[in-house]
C-alpha cells in the first residue's frame, strides 16, 4: 500500500523539570502567572506528527510518502529518514524559514507545558494533492496547519482518496463544523478518549452518529488500550505492559503508525490494534519519539509474548 502521510514536521525541544509544575502555581495568583522553570536536561530531537508516524512504519519495513513543508534546517532530518527508508521527496523545504519547532518541558509527574511556532508549516497549504504525481491508497490528514488540514480532507474527497483524520491536537483549535465536515467521508477517524469527548462536545454528535460517518473509528485510551469501532461493532485492544515508561511522548503517534502498517499489510483489525500497542510501548521506554529501534524479528517476538497472531507477523520479516 502507498500511504501518504500528511502533517507536522518539526524539531522538538525537550526539557525536565526536577521538580511538580502544580507546587509552583499559585491559583490566587493565576491572573499575572509568570514562570520560568529551570530545566535539568535538554535535548533536540527530531519530531512532527507525520515523520513520528513514518519513522514508525519505517522500522516495520513500510515505505511511506511524507509530505510537508520545511525549513532550511531540514537537510539533516531528510537524510536521516530517507536512510531509515522514507520516502522524502514531497517535503518542500521553504527558503528563509525554520523548520516547525517544539518546545516541551515535562516535570516528575509526566505533566507537560509546550509550546509549539509552526515556521515553515505556516506554508502546508500551499501544497496540494492535486500536484502528486501517484495517486496514494491513503492519505493520513495529521495535525498541521489548519488550513492544509482542511484543504487535505476536500482534496481526498474531490479525488475520491480514502484518508485517515486525524486531528489529535488540533481538535482544541477546530471548530466543531470544521471538524464534522472533514470526519465525514474519512475511512479512519482516530483520536484519544479526551479528544473524542472534546469532538463529540464541539460538534453535538454521540458516538453512533459519529459512526455514521466513518468506516473505522479508533480511540485510543493511553493506559486502558483502545477500542476499534468497525462493521458494527467495538474490539478491545489491551497495551503491552512496559518495562519502563520513560517518556510519554509521541506514543499516539506510534500506535498509528503500527496500525497502519498491519493495514497495509492487510491484516484484521485486532492485529493492527495490537501493532499499534507495541509500537506504542518501544516508543514509552525511551526519550522523543524517534529515538527507539527495533529489528523486526524483535518485533514479532515480542509481539508473540503477548499476542497471537497465527503465523501472519513472518510476513515482516520475510
Ligand atoms: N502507560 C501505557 N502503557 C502501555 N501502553 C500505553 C500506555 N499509554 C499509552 N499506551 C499505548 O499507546 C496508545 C495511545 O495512547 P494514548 O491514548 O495516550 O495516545 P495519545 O493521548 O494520543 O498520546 P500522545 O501524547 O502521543 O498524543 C494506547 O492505546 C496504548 O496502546
Ligand atoms: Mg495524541
């Protein structure tokens, strides 16, 4: 399967706090917070929605199209990829701008404060489906700048291309029309059990009128697993238990992208459920969202330990 992956691409600037954010607000003094925290650690990693999703069914041996604007720091970051075995050659680099940067400080607790400055993803829309020369079997509508989020979704629809929505994110910045318009018609919806909430507030749409307007809605429920809404009906899928959770970070975008590799593959929805949940579990034990790796022979045995596949998961690493 060809698979287009649309969405933020962006360094990420990663900070921890030695301490709990919470002691250090006072409620009373809300109305002229002003914090600065110092951090004990700081890193650069490479980040962004869609090449976290990439990089992700990279490893499971998939060869996904990114696309993207980028800025003229994003050499290093295409080469890294590409070597990984993505597929960089729709990731526009804009002259004169930075490449998306995120700067997230996590405390003890996992509670995060971030802030994110889109440069060069300011331009995404600017792109268009329209000028890829393949037509993909799917295109992922990740978070990105609205506007391109947006002309993503009517494009799939115009050119009859299935898609994932995937608004993560960006639910908070969304209006409930926008996101009712761009859910219906998309094959995948996927989200996380507080964006579900969130979607099903902004647009007054339960949970069945929802269905109504994807084929396969996936919710996701951080320590809980996730649920596959398909054909009627709900299929569980537990987590894989960790060794360690060292960084929460970009395990959403983990899951998706095991998942996706598992459709790819054309395997049921349970097995993509469950290749999601690993994926999502190499991504806990380590820092960023790209800086775990696994062989694919380690994949499946693991994998095994706690699943059963029935034989289908050689086909990895054949
Ligand atoms: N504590 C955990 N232990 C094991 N697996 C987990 C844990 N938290 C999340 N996962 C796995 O990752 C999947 C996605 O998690 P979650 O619902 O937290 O995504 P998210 O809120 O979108 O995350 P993100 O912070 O990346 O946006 C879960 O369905 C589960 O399979
Ligand atoms: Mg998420």
């Amino acid at each position: 399967m060809d698979i287009l992956l649309t969405g933020s691409v962006a360094y990420d600037y990663l900070m921890t706090f030695p301490g709990h954010f919470k002691d250090q607000i006072l409620p009373e003094r809300l109305a002229s917070i002003s914090l600065s925290f110092l951090v004990d650690s700081m890193s650069r990693q490479r980040g962004g929605v869609a090449p976290n999703i990439a990089y992700n069914m990279a490893l499971l041996g998939e060869r996904p199209r990114l696309m993207a604007t980028v800025g003229e720091d994003f050499e290093e970051y295409r080469a890294w990829l590409e070597s990984k075995g993505v597929d960089t050659s729709l990731a526009e680099v804009m002259p004169g701008v930075f490449t998306a940067s995120f700067f997230a400080t996590t405390d003890r607790a996992n509670a995060q404060i971030a802030s994110f400055y889109p440069g060069a993803m300011a331009h995404a829309a600017e792109q268009s489906l329209k000028d890829v020369a393949q037509q993909p079997d799917l295109v992922v509508v990740s978070p990105n700048d609205p506007a391109a989020m947006t002309n993503f979704a009517a494009e799939c629809r115009e050119l009859d291309i299935p898609y994932l929505y995937d608004p993560s994110q960006q639910v908070l910045r969304l209006e409930g029309d926008e996101l009712a318009r761009d859910m219906n018609g998309a094959y995948f919806l996927f989200v996380n059990d507080y964006e579900f909430g969130l979607i099903s507030k902004k647009t007054g749409l339960g949970l069945e009128q929802i269905l109504e307007r994807v084929n396969v809605l996936v919710v996701t429920r951080g320590e809980h697993g996730a649920s596959i809404y398909v054909d009627g009906d709900e299929r569980q899928v537990p987590v894989v238990p960790t060794e360690q959770i060292v960084d929460p970070t970009g395990v959403g975008d983990a899951f998706r992208g095991g998942f996706l590799t598992g459709w790819s593959r054309g395997w049921d929805w349970v097995t993509c459920g469950q290749m999601g949940a690993l994926a999502a579990t190499y991504v806990l034990e380590q820092n960023g969202t790209q800086n775990h790796a696994y062989t694919r022979e380690e994949f499946v045995a693991r994998f095994r330990q706690h699943f059963d596949d029935g034989g289908k998961l050689d086909a990895l690493i054949e």
